[in-house]
C-alpha cells in the first residue's frame, strides 16, 4: 500500500514547527497534524500548546555545553526565518541573570559566567551599585552581582515563531491538517496515525512532537517517560508611557540563595489585546500530572492562586514602580526527560519517533531541536556530532 506521505510530524508546536520545516525544505511529501490555537481555552475539550503567549526568554549563555550548542545554533537562524516568513518573532533586548554574589554559598553566577567565558560570549558584569545605575527600574537584595548579556539575548514571540515556522513550512510543500491525533500506530510497513476527528493519515515515518500532551496512554503503543508539571504565570499589565520608560528593560532570570523565591522575567510586550503586559514564571513547588486527562483540564484553568500569590509579592519586590495588582494569570507545562534534554529517537519500531521533553528551557532552542528531528527522520540517525548528549527517548514499562 502506498503512503500518503513520506513524513508525518505530529504536533504543531515550537519543536514539531520546526522540523516541519526543516523536513519540507529538504524533501516532498511533509504534512504535520495539529489542531489550531483555540478561541476560549475554559470550553475547549482537546488538546493545548505552550506556545500560546508572547514571550519566552532567549539567551546564548548556558553552563550545559549541549544546551548552548542547541541555543547557539537556533539563536543565528532567528534573522533568516523572519526574513523568508515576513513575520517578526524576536527582540533582542538583552538578558540579565542575577543572583547572590559569588564566593558565597549560592554558586549560579559564577556558573554563568564561566560558562560566557567558555563560549566567547561578551557580557558585563554589575555589583551592588552597578546594577542599581544600569537598570534604575529593578530592585535586588543586597549582596547580588549581575551578568548582562546585551547581544543575542533578549526574547521571542513563540507564538509568532511557530507561525513563522509553519508559514515556511507550507511554503516549501508541507500540508498543514488541523486535526488531532489520537493514536500512532506501526502497521504493514508505514506508519498509521488516526485522528480523534476519526480519519487515518499513512507515512512511511511519524515523529511524535507533541509537548507534554505525548504522555497521552494511546498514543503511542508504550507511552513516553517523562514528567509533566503545571505552571502558573502571572502578567501585569502596563501603560504605554510606562513600557516607553522601561524600553531598556531586558530579560530577567534572578535566582536566590534558597531557590524558592527564583524566577524569570519578561519586559513589557505588547500582546495581542493592543496592552502592555509584563510577565514572570517561577512556581513555589510543582504539580505534576500523571496523565493526558489531568493536563488538558489544568490549561482549562488559569493557574493556582498560590501560585500568583507567590509571584506577585516577588513581582512588587523586583520592580517596585509598577504598583498594579496582578492583570491576569494563565496556565502552562513544561516536560522533562530522564536525561534532562530532548528526547530526539525511535521508539521500539522504525517507523515511529518521537521529539519531546523540553526541560522547561526548548523554547529559544526549538529550531535547532526540530532540525535534530528532521534529521533523525531523513537520516535514520542523529549524524551530527557536535553534542555530547544522544538525545536518547524512554518510554514507560
């Protein structure tokens, strides 16, 4: 029986997008199966994407050497997919990483900046004082030190990203099909998905890009390993005059000595609702769901109130000038792998594989993530050998 198509990637998000793309600009026969961003996230029955928002955090510098390899690598190709898509996705307004001051107990800062000088990446690095006259709108405890990365840094649109990427993708050949999948089966030489729609789709390979919604117990004949936790991220909202004032603002990622009161920060963006919001991520403690029912219901929600509680104090902490409560609060997910990176591999058949577990970090690097799935698809294997890592999958007993 022939295939319908040569490759299907299943999942239309950042990393599904992008090895769409990258499959379509190097052979025939691409379709990637996702449903759309849907209109009212409380009703919605089916499954979600991560990438609904408008900032994600985008930075060069990373102690994993892999991770700053797959961040490196994406980062340089930002430019030419805004240019061929005509969509503009990337604000490289910088990044700024805080923390206790190095020779304490809290080593993360000078984590960071070894791993700059290891890469070669220009940075400044700010004290007390330094960091009180270079960014007048933050206020940190005392005793922090500051590491300024003020090129290839900043933030990303994901949203816009995968629109730019699923833009080119269909472009170069791809077929886009707005449903969802419901099972991914190996049989009689090609691979099967059939969609909760009720259709079947066959290739001669399927990749399983499908975020944390790839534990689905169906989906695949042994389900993905991995862990899928709940965040809640909590948006304040700007005036105009007041993101003018804060335009030098850069990404903020600010650990503390204990950890628990961590988090990252984005500047004031402009959102689709024509306001300026400012964003901040970092729970107190997880919440992990075991199946694909619990994470469905939990992005119907928008979020714990401990958690907005938490972020918030922290929020008027950090940037004292802005005094309004809270605008709103949405729910997200984030994976993670038993090896801490993407899982990039085949599962027990040839024909199925998978591209998954971004480790609360993929965002910036999705590009170059995708890309890795599209070669392991055309190639059979992952050839490149510039990482360390295999991006070995695993899959529940």
């Amino acid at each position: 029986m022939a295939a319908d198509f040569r490759f299907i990637v299943v999942g239309r998000g950042m990393m599904g997008a992008a090895a769409a793309r990258h499959l379509a600009r190097q052979t025939d026969g691409i379709a990637v199966i996702g449903p759309d961003e849907p209109e009212d996230r409380a009703s919605h029955r089916g499954v979600f994407g991560s990438h609904y928002d408008e900032g994600r955090i985008t930075r060069t510098i990373d102690p994993n050497t892999d991770w700053a390899r797959l961040a490196n690598r994406s980062i340089s190709r930002y430019a030419e997919i805004e240019r061929d898509s005509g969509i503009r996705f990337y604000a490289p307004v910088g990044c700024l990483v805080t923390g206790p001051m190095r020779g304490g107990d809290n080593g993360y800062v000078g984590d960071v900046v070894d791993a700059a000088q290891r890469l070669g990446v220009q940075t400044e690095i700010f004290d007390d004082a330094g960091l009180k006259a270079k960014f007048p709108f933050f206020s940190f405890a005392s005793a922090s030190e500051g590491v300024y990365e003020p090129h290839g840094a900043g933030h990303i649109s994901p949203r816009r990203l995968v629109k730019a990427q699923s833009l080119l993708a269909e472009k170069a050949g791809a077929r886009v099909i707005k449903q969802t999948a419901a099972s991914i089966r190996a049989d009689g030489g090609l691979a099967i998905v059939t969609t909760a729609e009720g259709e079947t789709f066959s290739a001669e390979k399927v990749l399983l890009a499908a975020g944390g919604f790839s534990i689905a117990e169906n989906l695949l004949p042994r389900p993905v390993e991995m862990k899928v936790y709940g965040r809640t991220v909590t948006f304040f909202e700007v005036s105009k005059d007041e993101a003018e004032a804060m335009s030098a603002m850069p990404s903020l990622i600010s650990k503390t000595l204990d950890d628990i009161d961590s988090i990252y920060m984005l500047p004031p963006i402009l959102y689709p609702d024509g306001k300026y919001y400012m964003k901040i991520g970092g729970d107190p403690d997880d919440l992990q769901f075991d199946t694909e029912v619990e994470l469905r219901a939990w992005f119907r929600t928008a979020g714990r109130d401990k958690a907005r509680e938490h972020l918030a104090r922290i929020f008027h902490d950090l940037v004292p000038s802005v005094t309004h409560p809270p605008a709103f609060t949405n729910s997200c997910a984030v994976s993670y792998s038993p090896t801490g990176y993407p899982m990039i591999g085949y599962t027990s058949s040839a024909r199925v594989a998978v591209l998954t577990g971004g480790c609360g970090t993929a965002a910036k690097s999705s590009d170059e993530i995708g890309r890795l799935g599209a070669e392991l698809l055309l190639a059979g294997r992952i050839k490149d050998e510039g990482y360390d890592t295999d991006f070995s999958a695993h899959f529940r007993d």
